[in-house]
C-alpha cells in the first residue's frame, strides 16, 4: 500500500512541476502581474507564469516525435542540435497596466556572442518580434524587433521600433551560470514603446521569438524558436504567432492572506 502511495505522491509531484510548461502552440495567454517582478534575472516571481518549451531533434523535424517534444531547431548548416543541454529554453510572458514583460531559462553548454549594436544577432541571444495590433501585415514602421545578448554586458538592440519612441528604455537583465549552463533573460518594456498594443484583457498582438546558437559557426549557426519565421528568412509579420493577454492574475494576495497562483481561482 505504502508503494502504491508513493507512486502517487511522485506522480502529483511530477504534474505540479511540469503543469506551467507547454510544448510550442500557436496562441500563448500572457497573465497579469499583481505586482511588478524585480528584473534581477532570478526569475523569482515567474515560477507560476505558464511557459513555452523549446527544443530540437535529432529524428524529426517541425512535428511532435515520440516523447512529445516539439522540433523548433533550424541550423544554417554548421551548427548541430545534439540535446537539450545544447540548446534549449522556456519562455514567458506576462503583463500588467504599463508594461510588457518577457523571460527565457536558455540551457546552452556555451554561450559566445562577439557582436556588438545591430549584430548581436549574430551569436548566442534571443530575439522577438511584437506585432502591436496583430494585423499580421508588413513589418512596416509598426512591427518591432528586440535582441537582447550578453556580449561584453548584457545588451539590446532594436532593429524595428516604434517611431514614436524616445529611446531604448526597456530594463533588462542578463545572467550566465557557465557552472549550470543556462542564461537567464528578464526584459520590462514600457507599453509606450510598443504603442498601439493595448495592454488589457482579451488584447492580441503578433509575438514571435528565437533563441539563437553559436557554438562552432562564428555566428547566428541555427535557433530554435516560436514563429520563428517571422523573425528569421526575411522579416514577415504574417508569420508571427498569437499572444494574448488574459485576466488571470499572477501573485495576488487572497481575503485569507495567503498568495495565490490566479485570482480567478480565489475570487469566488
């Protein structure tokens, strides 16, 4: 009895760690933040935000194969996908009344990026597109384009912005762990800087994003992504997947005082 018991403890266990992380799908629904996450690249208030896995295969190419994993990788022809320690990475997405927030857990064994301003495309980094009012048309003056890398600090670039901008304002933070092999991306963008998307329930912007890999090419060697071809063979927004924002909210303290994963599980 006490075997059986374990087997079931061990498979709740298993669901509640693997419950918040999704394999690739065409519609992500970003939460609300109830408070504004530190961006310190600790990802400590992200533990509840759903995630999006994104992994390669040695065997299968853009389908599920027999471990249900979704094949995302593309290579320019040096780079190889060898396992998900050679690259893989978990994004999220969230929101809340001014600002945009994105984060990626990237397992890479190396991470090299020489690149520097409108090149850091071209090594170990993550780019994504914002299409503001989802109108799937062309990139335009009003489709933006982020990469964020660390080089010799961590750095972004914007090579489509939103011609209402002032600068480049977003907070970010960048941390390798060489030990671990992970790099942790945190961003916060102001939601003047993706103006006209509407950070609100029920609102939809285009959203696509690559994680790239360097590690024997020189450079942008192969990635792996989510609507990645919005982003890479030619910029198209039409390619760029959907992204909602949902009322479901992130952090918010229940009348009990207990933190809650999504008020709309305590407001009734």
């Amino acid at each position: 009895m006490r075997h059986y018991t374990f087997l079931a403890l061990l498979a709740v266990t298993l669901i509640t760690i693997y419950a918040g992380v999704s394999l690739a799908i065409d519609n992500y629904n970003a939460p609300k933040f109830f408070s504004p996450p530190v961006i310190d690249g600790k990802l400590t208030e992200w533990s509840n935000v759903p995630g999006v896995f994104l992994t390669g295969s040695k065997t299968v190419t853009g389908q599920l194969d027999g471990k249900d994993v979704y094949n995302t990788w593309e290579t320019l022809g040096v780079e190889t996908w060898e396992s998900d320690a050679d690259l893989s990475a978990t994004w999220r997405a969230a929101w809340d009344d001014g600002t945009f927030y994105f984060s990626a857990l990237v397992k890479d064994d190396k991470h090299e990026n020489k690149g520097s301003g409108d090149s850091i495309w071209n090594g170990d980094g993550v780019q994504f597109t914002i299409d503001p009012t989802n109108a799937k048309k062309d990139y335009g003056n009003y489709v933006y384009e982020y990469g964020y890398s660390l080089t010799t600090k961590p750095s972004v670039w914007r090579w489509s912005v939103n011609p209402a901008s002032k600068g480049e304002t977003s907070k970010y933070a960048i941390v390798r762990d060489d030990s671990a092999g992970t790099t942790i991306y945190e961003v916060a963008i102001p939601v003047g800087d993706i103006a006209p998307a509407q950070l609100a329930a029920g609102k939809v912007i285009g959203f696509s994003v690559i994680v790239n890999e360097n590690d024997t090419s020189g450079g942008q060697g192969g990635w792996v992504g989510w609507g990645s071809h919005a982003i890479v063979y030619g910029k198209k927004a039409d390619r760029t997947n959907n992204l909602t924002f949902v009322a479901d909210v992130i952090g918010a303290v229940s009348p009990r005082g207990k933190i809650a994963t999504l008020w709309g599980s305590i407001k009734n």
